[in-house]
C-alpha cells in the first residue's frame, strides 16, 4: 500500500513550479528583447530600450486580454448563461462548491454539446465564469459533477485563470516581437548597419550579438510555449489536489477524470487557443494518449495515480484505469 500524499504539499509543490516557470518565460522575454536590441544598435542604451519595449508589448496585451478575454473565450465557445430555473443541479453543484472554496458565486454557462467537459475563465474570482457541456450533465453523477466543479472553482480560487491568461500573453508577446524582428529582419535589411559596422571589434562583437538575437528570435517562441504548457500541466495537478482539498472525495474526481477522457465524443467548440482551459484535453483523444513536452495537460493515468496516493492507494496501469469504467 503506497503511503497517503498531503494534497497540501501537492498544492505548494505546483505552485512553486508554476511560479518558477513564468520567471522563466518572463526571462525569455527580456533576454529576447535585449539581445535584439543590443544586435541592432550596438549599444547599452539601445539594449536597455528594446528591452522596455519588450515588456510594454507584453503589458498592453497583457491588459487588453485582462478586460475582455472571458467573454472572448465564452462567445467562441457557444456558451450560454443559465440559473437555478433552467440549470437546477450544475447551478447547485457551483454554488455548494463556491462556499467550500470561499470564493464568489461564478456566472454559469452550459455549452450545448455531448461531449462531457467543463472549464473557468475570467480574470479573478469576483469576475469568474464556470461552463459545463450538457454531456457533462447527462453522463456523470453528482459526485462526480462534484469533483469537476471542484476542480474548476480551484482554478478560481487559485488565481488560474489569470495566471494563465498572463502567461499565454507573455507567449504571445514573445511570438510576436520575435515575427517582428525577423521581418525586418530579412525583408526590411534591419541588419545591414551591423554587418557594415563589423570591421573593428565593437561591431564584431554587435554582430555576433546580432546572429545570435537572430537565433533566438527563431527559438524564443518555441521555448516559451514550451514552458506555457508546462506551466498549464502544473496548474491541472494543482487543481486536483484542490479540488479533493474542498470535496474530501478524491475518487469522484478520479471518476470523472476516467469518464471525461475515455467518452468518444468530439468537443466541437473546442480548438487549439481554449483546449488548455477544459478539465481534460478536449482535442487529444484516450487512444492517442502519448503526452509530451507539446501537450496542456498531464496525462490522465498519471493525474489519477496522484489522487490514489492521497488515499494510499496502488497505482494503476493504463488497462486497468479503462476497465474500471467497463472500458475495456
């Protein structure tokens, strides 16, 4: 019998990773935004300007996704608002574990699909949105909703939501200034000034700074979505200790998470900019369960053995988590 995991030491774990990685990204940026300048100009001053720019770019986005990213996410995703009229249980469930978690009520929204999923939004708990499918609804049962919700109202309660938010900026930010410059870069002659200043050793050393921001400008993209997906698979076990912290009911987690990767149904709202917010990748499908550096969530088998452990409960191998649903 493996010994019983504190959820409390799940949770400070994540966070302290989580927190570790957007320092990450954050550096990519300036580092991105330094080497570009410095390659460009050849001086400190110039170094020190593109690197403020950098971060001006990141904090504009930063803001303007801050204002109006819920509703974005809500309206792509054909999600209406409902109460206790039309929605009685999910409406319940919400509103139960928001007094758990000590959070507002959350707007609730249904997204009319048979696919069973569910994900939070918004920029903080006191401007939180919680939507479920209706096949959330039809296939699982209220303790199981339980450990969805709770999961999700965990992001709330946990800042996730705006977390996330920033750090998919700061990606976007880093994409976009690294476009930019390759742009000028090889179509804008942006570079010529530092190859022609190469002849004494100031501007041989510009240039080999140049080259090199021409390197990372290609690699600084890729690395920071890198770490935005770590980041996201670190705030899903996060989640799930949280969510056990205010169900005191792991296996209904455990459950649902079986349930919502196993079922066969496409999520058709769902696409490649919202998939990291659902409960469960709604985009990978069980059968192609290989998890890697590129996907936004653990893998359910390993999210499932994590919550076992706080019970200390055996692991359990891929064939047996299906046949624990009458999968197999």
């Amino acid at each position: 019998m493996a010994a019983a995991t504190s959820f409390r030491a799940q949770i400070s774990a994540n966070r302290r990773n989580s927190f570790l990685l957007v320092l990450a990204v954050i550096a990519v940026l300036v580092v991105l935004g330094a080497a570009i300048g410095y390659g460009v100009t050849g001086s400190i001053t110039g170094m020190v300007a593109a690197t403020v720019v950098a971060i001006v770019i990141g904090v504009v986005m930063a803001l303007l996704s801050y204002m109006n990213g819920d509703s974005l996410v809500l309206a792509a995703s054909k999600a209406r608002e409902v109460d206790e009229t039309t929605a009685p249980q999910l409406v319940n469930v919400v509103r139960e574990m928001a007094l758990a978690a000590g959070v507002p009520m959350p707007r609730v929204y249904i997204i009319d699909d048979s696919a069973p999923n569910a994900f939070a939004t918004g920029r903080d708990p006191k401007h939180a949105s919680v939507a479920a499918t209706t096949g959330l609804l039809d296939k699982l049962d209220r303790e199981e909703l339980q450990g969805v919700i709770g999961h999700e109202l965990s992001h709330v309660r946990n800042y996730d939501i705006r977390f996330s938010l920033m750090v998919g900026v700061l990606v976007g930010s880093i994409a976009l200034i690294a476009d930019m410059f390759l742009r000028l870069t090889f179509w804008g002659g942006l570079g010529r000034g530092s190859r022609r200043g190469s002849s004494d050793s100031g501007g041989g050393v510009q240039a080999i700074i140049f080259f090199v921001s021409i390197i990372l400008a290609i690699l600084a993209p890729i690395a920071a979505r890198l770490v935005q997906l770590a980041v996201s698979r670190q705030r899903e076990y996060l989640a799930d200790a949280s969510s056990v912290e205010l169900t005191r009911n792991p296996q209904g987690l455990e459950r649902a998470l079986v349930a919502i990767a196993a079922d066969q149904e496409p999520l058709e709202v769902a696409n490649r900019a919202t998939q990291h917010l659902y409960i469960v990748n709604p985009v990978k499908k069980l059968s192609d369960r290989q998890m890697g550096l590129f996907s936004t969530h653990p893998p359910v088998l390993d999210r499932v053995n994590r919550l076992r452990a706080m019970t200390g409960e055996p692991p359990l191998t891929n064939e047996e988590m299906l046949r624990s649903k009458g999968l197999e």
